[in-house]
C-alpha cells in the first residue's frame, strides 16, 4: 500500500493547483465571498453522513482492513451538523417552501454536488476492504487541501465579526487532520498488495480525484458569482451582522 499512498500524494499536489484553490488562495477576494460555495456543497455534505454509515460501513466486518474502515466512518459520519451550524451563521438560511428548498438542492448549477456523491457510491460499489481504505485515504486528501484554506478564510471572518464557522474552520480541520497524525498512514503502508491489487487501488484512486476535480469547477463558478455580487447583497454575516448560534457539541 504505500506505493498507493505515495500515488496519492501526487495526485494531491495536481488537484491543489486547480483554479478553485486559486480563487480560495486569493488575497483580493473577499473573504465571506470565497465561501460562496457553500450552499451549492449542501447535497454533498449532508449525503456523506450516509456514504459512511450506508455505503462504506459493513457491520459485522469481514476483517481487520474492514474494521478499519467502519472505524472511519464512525469518526466520520457526524460532522454534517457543523455546517448547518456555520450556514446558519452566515446568514444563509432564509425562509422558505419545501418545494423552493428541494428546488436550490437539485438544481443545474450545483449538479456537480451530486453527481460527485454518486460517483463514489459508483466507485466503492465492488471495492473490498483495502480498496476502501484507498479510496478514503483519496477522499481524505481532497479534504485536507479544501480545509487547509478555509481554515484561514473563516480566521479571517471571526477576525472580523467574531463568529466562529466549525465546519470551514480550524475545529473541523484539526479533526481532519488528527487523522494522518494518528499513525494511520504507518499502519496503511504495511499493508502487503499484490501488483494487480496496487494497480486496481491506483484506478480507484484516479477516480476519486477525478470526480472531486470536475467538482471543483462548479465551486469555483459558485465563488465568482458571490464575488460579482454587491456586497449589499450578500446574507447576515456577510454583511458583518453577526447571527450567533448555539448548538450543542
């Protein structure tokens, strides 16, 4: 496996030069404006609670690799709250209809949130219990380099208003990242697989940056257009209204 991890570290390093890391990495953005993408990630966000516990997840497992896995997604399959929590911060969640709200989460311009979501139910569907482990160790890449920058957006934002956004912020990060800082990739690297085995996690591999690149041109074209807007019109906190928000840890 660590010819795997080493493939998916290039593979990292090709996805954090992509164009929307470049506006997040923009000093002359706004910073409420660089997280415009938010909304338009929400299908994503609160279906992969259940790519955890539905997809990945097999209880009981069928070996220690699988264990693993379902160790994972327990620490994994909960984290969806916080970013309710920071939407509500921000001032994005407006009244509205059920019908107006389903409308927002399947439209046109955010496909690319759902489609992304079914394509890693596509991708795991045959995998086993290592490939899995690949996958989510792909998965866990596009995370980090997303969350590295938002971190210092939402820095910039409770600098500015004094609210604090969980989920796009260091609390989450640090979570995140606790994961590499466990051992976790030592123990992934021992991992004995054969030529065919290293080959078939190297295509899954391929495919779970793919899928999150073609998402990424939609967050970017989500960012553009809250930059284009006046500043007027951006919500709550956007606006430096501070929306506080309590919700239980």
């Amino acid at each position: 496996m660590k010819s795997v991890l080493a493939h998916i570290m290039r593979k990292k390093r090709g996805y954090a030069a992509l164009p929307l890391f470049d506006r997040l990495r923009d000093e002359s953005l706004p910073a409420p404006a660089k997280l415009g993408f938010m909304p338009g990630l929400a299908f994503f966000i609160m279906a992969f609670g259940d790519l955890n516990r539905y997809v990945l997840r097999q209880s009981p497992a069928t070996d220690a690799h699988q264990e693993r896995v379902n160790e994972h997604t327990r620490e994994d399959d909960h984290h969806w709250p916080w970013f309710l929590e920071d939407l509500e911060k921000l001032g994005w969640n407006k009244l509205t209809t059920t019908c107006n709200a389903l409308r927002t989460l399947w439209a046109e311009d955010t496909h690319r949130s759902r489609v992304l979501m079914y394509d890693l139910c596509g991708i795991l569907a045959d995998c086993d219990s290592v490939e899995r482990l690949a996958v989510i160790e792909a998965i866990e890449e596009t995370g980090n380099v997303l969350f590295a920058l938002t971190t210092k957006i939402s820095d910039a934002i409770q600098a500015q208003t004094g609210i604090e956004l969980r989920y796009m912020g260091a609390f989450h990060f640090a979570l995140e990242s606790g994961h590499m800082q466990n051992g976790e990739h030592a123990e992934l690297a021992r991992i004995a697989l054969s030529d065919e085995a290293r080959d078939r996690c190297r295509t899954l591999v391929d495919r779970t940056f793919d899928a999150f690149a073609a998402w990424t041109h939609e967050a970017a074209a989500l960012i553009d257009r809250a930059t284009a807007m006046p500043e007027s019109a951006w919500p709550g906190t956007l606006t430096g209204q501070a929306v506080r928000v309590e919700v239980a840890l």
